[in-house]
C-alpha cells in the first residue's frame, strides 16, 4: 500500500470515529492530511471506496492477531476463546465508526460490501464449530452445543455485530475498558447454559457480571415528564 492512500486510510478513520462518516467528506480528509482532493480521488474515488477499504483492513486486522502463537495460559479451548473474544472487540473499537448508529444501512447500501461480510461469516461459523467441538472434546461444555452450534453462532454473530449500540443508547459514559469487558460478559453469556462444572470455573475469573442498566439522565427526565400526566 502506498504511503498516500495509508495516510488517507488513517486520516478516514480518525475523522469517522470522531464525527461519524456521514458528517465527513472526501474534502475533509484530504484537508486533514494536506494534498489536494483530486490526489485523494485518484486514490479512492468515493467516499464508499474508503469505507470498503477500511472495512477490508479491520477484517485482516482482526485474522492478522487471530492468527499470533498463543500464550501458555490460553491454551485450553475456553481461555482460547477469551483471549480472541478480546482481540476482536477491541479491533472493533478501533474502527467504532462502522458499529455505531446506521450499521446495516451503510452495510446494504453496498451490494459488494453485503458479499464481502458473508463469506467472511461462512468462514467465522467453522471457525466457532470447530472451536465448539473443542469445548466438548475437552470436557468444558456439554454435546448440545456440538447440536446447536448454528443456532449458538448466529447469536454471537448479532452480539458481536450490535452490542455497541446497546452500549450507546444504555451505558454512553463508559471507557474503553468497560466497553470491553461489557462486550466480553455478552458472548459468554451465551454459552453459560452449555458449559460443564469444569468449563463454569475456567469461565469465572474471566468475566464480571453484567449490571443493570442505566438509562441517561436525559431519558429519565423525559419519562418524569411524561409520568406528570399520567
């Protein structure tokens, strides 16, 4: 990759996370990063252009650090599964702006895009079967998650496409950190009601409890008012 369309890349990013794509035009990046739109068009001809880029380079970024030796301490399939739950999500975080507010609409608004995330699916569903059939080999989970490792699948895939939304609207002054570890808390609830004895105190020290949610202050006023009519 050349050193100008890196740049634009990494001025696109920044400049999404902070604003939100919709709010940042191709002149916006261009401006940040000093060269004329006409270089940055001949780079990426569309703002849609830089958004399959970016998307592109979260994928390899996330099967880049997938794909690092493991730590001793990971080794059993369930520490394993923890450890690349946490590479994920914050590889997420990295490129918040795609999760946040009008996800699916970005997404469907490009036919190549849709067919990009489904073959990258096809191959994250073999990769959770196999890690499943792991967990039950290993005496962690029970077979019926061998028997429902489709139906298990697609709810990680929901959790991990929207649970930044959920965080947004319910938990808006959350870290980094917490955001994590909320995220974290949601896949493996999921699998709580497969896992053994054996596989519920490997899972124990790796999670904190999910709280109650807490809605802002703002919707809360709002509900005060409306109770007054009640």
């Amino acid at each position: 990759m050349s050193e100008t369309r890196n740049d634009i890349l990494e001025a696109a990013l920044e400049l999404y996370n902070r604003h939100g794509i919709e709010q940042v035009s191709t002149r916006d990046i261009a401006r940040k990063i000093g060269i004329s739109s006409g270089n940055l068009t001949y780079h990426f001809p569309t703002r849609n252009a830089i958004f399959y880029a970016l998307m592109g380079r979260l994928l390899e970024d996330i099967d880049r650090a997938l794909s690092l030796p493991v730590n001793p301490e990971h080794r059993d399939p369930l520490s394993l599964c923890y450890h690349q739950c946490l590479i994920i999500i914050n590889k997420q975080l990295d490129y918040e702006f795609i999760f946040n507010r009008r996800y699916a609409e970005l997404i469907t608004a490009l036919p190549e895009m849709q067919k990009l995330l489904q073959e990258v699916l096809d191959k994250r569903f073999d990769q959770w079967k196999m890690l499943n059939e792991q967990l039950v080999k290993s005496g962690l989970a029970s077979e019926e998650l061998k028997k429902e490792t489709h139906a298990h699948s697609q709810i990680l895939n929901i959790i991990g496409l929207y649970w930044h939304q959920e965080v947004a609207i319910y938990y808006p002054q959350m870290n980094r950190e917490q955001k994590t570890e909320h995220a974290v808390a949601l896949i493996f609830q999921s699998y709580k009601p497969y896992l053994t004895k054996k596989g519920l105190s490997i899972l124990k020290p790796f999670i904190k409890k999910l709280g109650h949610y807490k809605a802002p202050l703002i919707i809360l006023l709002f509900w005060a008012a409306g109770s007054l009519w009640l």
